[in-house]
C-alpha cells in the first residue's frame, strides 16, 4: 500500500481567506462568529454565524463564471487555487487522466435555491435564471474544480451532512493509498448561510443565539458557519520524487453508522469509529496527541464525544488535548471536517494546539483536556479528526506529524 | 428609448462579450462564440427584457418556433413576439 502526504492546502472561511491568516486566527484564538448579514435576518430568530466578511466575487471570478458559481463554488475553487499552487502540481497528460476531486458537500447550492424561490414564490415571477440547475446541484463544486484544474480521474461528491468532508477525504485517501492514482484533489466546500438556510436549522431548535461553547457546561447549542478547505492528497514517493513540501501524513480512517437515530448521536458509534480509526492508521492509542473534536457545542455531542474518548483511550484519555474549532469558525457542515484538518495539520507541523474558545465552565460530563481559550505549544506525533454527522454517520482520520 | 434591435444586440454582445458595433445582423451566434449556454441565458435575459416568452426548447431548435439562425432572424422573432403579445 502507498503512503499518502498533503502536499498543498487552501481554505475560505470565517477566520481567513487563506490558510496562513485562518492559522493564525486560531492561534491568536480569535472568533469569526458574528451578526449574520442577508436579506431578511431580521426575520430569524437565529442571527449569527461565521460568515465569510470581506468578500468580494467579483474581484476573484468573471461574469460568466459568476453566472455558473454558487457561493459554495467559489469557495471551493478559491481555497483549491491556493492548495494546488502551493502543492506546485500541473495536470497534465497522466497524472491529470489519473488524479481527480472528492468533495464533501451537504446542501448545494441553497443561495441559490433560495434566491430562486424568493423570486418563484414572493415576488410571484414565472422566469428563472437558465443556470439554476447546473448552479445549485452538490456535485457543480467538484465539476467546476475538475474543469479548471484538468482533473480526469474519479471526481464526485460525497453527502453525509456534518461528516461529508471526513468521509470524502477517506475515500480520496484510500484511492491514492491503493494505488489508483498518485493525487487527488480533496476536502469540502459549504454555504448554507441564507434566509431559508438558517431558517430551517432555527427549526431543530439546536442552535445557540449568542455563541459556540464547546465542552462548557454553559454551552447551548451550535453556530452554523460557511466556507471551504481543499488539500491536495499525494503518494508519498510521488511527492519526493519531485520535492514536494510536506505538510503532514495520512495515516488511515475509519467510517461506522449508528443504525440508531436520525439526529441523536451515539457513543458506540462514535467509539467504534475512533477504534477502527487507530487500528487502520496502525498507531497505538497512546500515541495519540491531539483530537480535533466534532464538538459542535451542543448539550448531546459534546457529552458523547468526550464519553467515547473515554471509553477509546482508557487512561490516555486525560493525557491527549482535544479542541473544538467550531468556537471559532462554527460549523461549516459539510465542508466542517475539511477546515478542522487545518487544525490538525497545524498541531502536526507547527507544534501549535488550536484552542477551544468560549469556555467558560467545566462540565463533568466533557472532563478533558479542551485547551480552553489558548492556543497551547506542543509536539504532537499522531492527530484525530472527529465527524459526528446527523443520520448516525461516523468518519474519523488519523494523521501523523512528517518529520 | 432605444430600438428592438438595439437592445437585442446589446444582450447578445453582453453575452458574447464583445462591443455592440462588433455584433451583425448577419453574425451567427457560433461567429460570436455563443455556446448553447450562452443561447439559453441570452434568450432567459431577453424574455427579461421585453417580457415576453419565446418559444425555444435546447432538444430540438429546430423545430422551436423561433429562428436563431443569425442575429437578423432572432430580432425578427423577437419583433413578432412583442407584436402578437401587443
């Protein structure tokens, strides 16, 4: 089997255009969680959200583009602009017949959706846009990607809600780990950020109208937020050969389902990813360092979580660090396990524990180290991603510092 | 108040991203580059504009009611259909 290394990453979202400044916002700690800004918020009862700010289209994207790119799209293709030109990487001939984009997406093109039903069924017009369709489908991001980049290979989108970008860079992991190709481009995009977006989360009644707490016994629920991360995935002697930098190694996955509920988690589940995580990876638990929490800042997942990393790591448990960055840049949903691998990769490569922000109260029930409010310098040998999706859709990575 | 024409050309070269004076009467719209695309939002953008409903499926242009043969036959059509709908 191949080793797979990250040779190029890129990012959107409310920390930082790129991922230099959405590093160091998290070291500083910073929260990119604010008011919410659209049409009708003040309809919402829901108002905050960690919304890209200072973002201009049209500085980055032409008309005809504009015409075909949700914003979901145009995340996606500028945090992989940034992560193929630090990769250096050119797809021609075979490598651009062979590599290809696995994306994690969760709801499409909702913006556009939503405009679109405003315009149907508010103002009572009977004329779309013709790009509607081709615009809004989950899969446009990974199709525009491939285009721009002359990605041939297997190119698809992956759909499991919160856990889509987990489960999609497994699966592009596991293409360049068996050998079917030498690169693939990956990771996840989102923007739900709209009238009807937020509208329907306010529904579940899941979400937190002043801040994301995780793991604090005050927490009260989640913060929705927007944007995307792409990494470009590569064999290891591939990446050699040609003198790539490295920013960390791919180790192995696992993916379960609860088989339980639709939207409450489960400790089993959870655990039994964690398990089948470090058993694919090859790594003992007590090597483990640093988990990026799914920690979403709920009353049911945070508990959960910490309760099968109990369970998982026995002893160990109480030694590892592990953080929420959704205290930070909220939850990005499908594109959510894309952004937290920026974390992973920084606590890897940069000795640099992102923090849990907004703690404010121990809980009993989270009884671990959260690295609460600081940053915190530390070497850290073997990473975690945790993805929790609603449906009971596990997926969990393991990485390990390249030295 | 500017003529049919006039504005047609304008849509049509917005599309093509060219100058208005660059765009014929007798351009087609594969010599402007217009892909089909391109055809479906030029046609979204001139029901818009005049607000009427112009009688195209991408499947078959042929058989559409509508002549897109060269920029001279859409204004035509263009013409007659805000003619009948008057």
């Amino acid at each position: 089997m191949k080793r797979v290394v990250i040779t190029g990453a890129g990012t959107i979202n409310a920390l930082g255009h790129d991922v230099p400044s959405t590093l160091e916002s998290m070291r500083e700690g910073r929260c990119g969680i604010g008011d919410l800004e659209f049409k009708d918020v003040e309809r919402l009862s829901i108002r905050i959200g960690g919304q890209v700010k200072g973002y201009d289209p049209v500085a980055r994207f032409n008309r005809q583009q504009l015409a075909l790119y949700d914003r979901f799209t145009q995340f996606t293709l500028i945090s992989a602009r940034e992560a193929i030109r630090q990769a250096g990487l050119e797809f021609t001939g075979e490598l651009a017949a062979r590599a290809g984009a696995i994306l994690g997406n969760s709801g499409g093109g909702m913006t556009t959706l939503d405009e679109n039903y405003r315009s149907v069924y508010e103002e009572g017009k009977n004329r779309v846009h013709p790009f509607v369709v081709p615009k809004l489908m989950n899969n446009a991001a990974a199709s525009h990607l491939s285009m721009e980049f002359n990605l041939k290979g297997p190119t698809f989108t992956v759909s499991t809600a919160c856990a889509s970008s987990n489960h999609a860079m497994a699966q592009a992991f596991q293409m360049v780990h068996g050998g079917i190709t030498p690169v693939m481009v990956t990771g996840g995009s989102e923007s739900m950020l709209c009238f009807g977006g937020v509208k329907a989360w306010e529904g579940l009644r899941v979400m937190s109208r002043d801040a994301c707490r995780p793991f604090s016994a005050n927490r009260n629920g989640m913060v929705q937020g927007e944007g995307a991360a792409i990494f470009v995935f590569e064999e290891l002697e591939h990446a050699k050969k040609r003198g790539a930098c490295i920013l960390a190694e791919v180790l192995g996955f696992a993916m379960t389902s609860d088989a339980a509920d639709i939207v409450m988690p489960s400790k089993q589940g959870a655990s039994r990813a964690i398990e089948g995580a470090l058993r694919d990876a090859r790594v003992n638990r007590d090597e483990v360092g640093y988990i990026n929490a799914h920690g979403t800042g709920t009353a049911a997942n945070d508990k959960t979580e910490c309760a099968a990393v109990a369970d998982v790591f026995g002893h160990h448990a109480d030694k590892l660090m592990i953080t929420s960055t959704k205290s930070m840049h909220a939850h990005l949903i499908g594109a959510t396990g894309a952004v937290e691998l920026l974390a992973c990769i920084m606590a890897l490569r940069d000795g640099i524990i992102a923090p849990t922000i907004g703690y404010e109260e121990p809980d009993p029930e989270c009884a671990l180290d959260v690295v609460p409010n600081e940053a915190r310098e530390a070497q850290v040998e073997v990473a975690l991603s945790n993805a929790f999706a609603f449906g009971g859709l596990n997926a969990v990575l393991a990485l390990r510092r390249f030295a | 108040m500017s003529t049919i024409q006039d504005r047609v050309i304008a849509i049509i070269a917005e599309q093509a991203v060219l100058e208005p004076a660059d765009v014929t009467l007798d351009s087609t719209l594969e010599d402007l580059g217009i892909d089909s695309l391109g055809l479906v939002e030029s046609i979204f953008a001139i029901e818009e504009a005049f607000d009427i409903s112009v009688p195209f499926n991408a499947n078959e242009p042929e058989k559409s009611d509508f002549d897109i043969s060269s920029v001279r036959s859409i204004i035509a059509g263009i013409e007659r259909l805000i003619a009948e709908q008057a």
